[in-house]
C-alpha cells in the first residue's frame, strides 16, 4: 500500500511548479496529523515526520531545486532535529557528527561526543565522557573529574558530590561496597593498614607471616612464633616449640 512518504517523493518528482508541489505536500502533511489525532481514518496516532520536514526546509523554498532536495535529505535523515544540516537543509550529519550554526546563518556537521567536542544527540558522549552544561562533553570517571552518568566512576576511584575521588588505598575513602585495596580495612567509612603487628586484622581475620589474629575488644595482629609470644597458626613456632596448654610458643630448654 502506498505510504504518505511515496506519495511525497513522487511529488517531488514530478514536473511541477514549484508552489503547486507545496500546496499537495502541505495537504498530505496536514491529513497525516490529523490521522494522528484520531480525526482521520484511523484513532493510532502516528509520527507526522512530512510535516516537520515542510517546517524545516522553509528556508529553502525559494528555490525549487534546493527546496526539494531538502524535502527529500529530511525525509531519509534519521534524526531531523539534530543532523538535518547546511544552509538550506540539503545535508544529513552522518553518525558520530552533529549540526551546528556558525556565522552568517551557516550550518554545518561537526564531531560530537569525545572530549571538548559538542554533545551528540540527546546530550549523549561516547564512554568515559560526559554531557556537562553548555551542551560540551567533558572527561570523566577518573580521580579529579566529574563523576559518569549514573554516577559512576572508573576502577578505584568513588563519586563523592559529583567529583571522582581515588580510594580503597590506605587514609583514603573506602570504594563502593566498602572495599579497600589489599593490606587495608575499610573502617567506619576510610581504608586502614590492616595485618601487621599492631595493626588492625585484615577482613577474615587474616594477618602477615609472623602474625597472629587476637581477638579482645578490637581484632588486632600482634607478632608470633618465638618464645614468650603466641603461638602462630596451626600451633606453629618459628623458635623452640608450642605449649598447646597456654598456646605460648618456648624454648626447648624449657621443656625438660
């Protein structure tokens, strides 16, 4: 079934004043909107993208030829707001580009969507990039910049009031999820130095070689396996041997 579209680019086809051309465009235009508001043959709204089109080549109709090749570019141009481009609508911006207004009433295609280029359409950058105010994509997601969309930002780094901050690593703020680089815990918010000798005991209790998880009030790594200190795990002394009776490491001599 012949679409208002075909109907259109035969039109445009045809050999005919230019003005007549117009006045059957407009007509189509006008029963595909009112089809779209349910006064014509059928209740579904529809898109009205022939309409939009007659609007956004007004500046070309004073010449036919330039009027109809840009009926024709913005009926095939995906995304008409934002890529139907040059001085009379006769240039679809190709993806990754976008039109802008230079001096003069010039328009023309530029690259959009990296760093300190305009935002692509629907304020859209490509990854580890961000649409900021003034419609320029910024850098983002390391430590210094703007946190992501969604507030995101790349790997030990954590978005803190919309600026990436580096964390996980020991005095700095605990990554998503409280979690801290290795030989750190994540205590009340911040990374600490975790398993050495009177340092913290790293999550699950673990400690370095030579060190021993204690449990009192706070879990604390304190030296084992030579005499007079606690046994290491497993029973194990470095030095002398293991009194299972207290789990302090001796000296031999001490066992006769």
């Amino acid at each position: 079934m012949e679409t208002r579209f075909d109907e259109i680019t035969k039109l445009l086809a045809a050999n005919m004043p230019r003005r007549e051309a117009l006045s059957r465009i407009v007509g189509i235009a006008v029963g595909s909107l009112l089809g779209a508001l349910g006064l014509g043959r059928t209740a579904r709204a529809q898109q009205n993208p022939q309409a939009l089109c007659i609007l956004l080549c007004r500046n070309a109709q004073r010449v036919q030829n330039i009027w109809r090749l840009c009926i024709l570019t913005c009926l095939n141009c995906p995304a008409v707001t934002t890529q139907l481009c040059g001085t009379f609508g006769t240039v679809c911006c190709l993806p990754g580009t976008i039109c802008v207004s230079g001096r003069v009433g010039e328009r023309y295609c530029v690259p959009c969507g990296m760093p300190d280029q305009p935002c692509c359409a629907g304020a859209v950058c490509t990854q580890g990039n961000l649409c900021v105010s003034g419609g320029t994509c910024v850098s983002c997601g390391n430590s210094g910049q703007p946190c992501c969309t969604g507030a995101v930002c790349s790997q030990g780094n954590l978005c803190v009031s919309g600026t990436c901050v580096s964390c996980g690593n020991s005095g700095q703020p605990c990554c998503t999820g409280a979690v801290c680089s290795q030989g750190n815990l994540c205590v009340s918010g911040t990374c600490m130095s975790c398993g050495n000798s009177g340092q913290p005991c790293c999550a699950g209790g673990v400690c370095t070689q030579g060190n021993l998880c204690v449990s009192d009030s706070v879990s604390t790594c304190v030296s084992c396996g030579a005499p007079g200190q606690p046994c290491c795990a497993g029973s194990v002394c470095t030095q002398g041997f293991c009194n299972t009776d207290n789990n302090m490491c001796q000296n031999e001599s001490e066992n006769s």
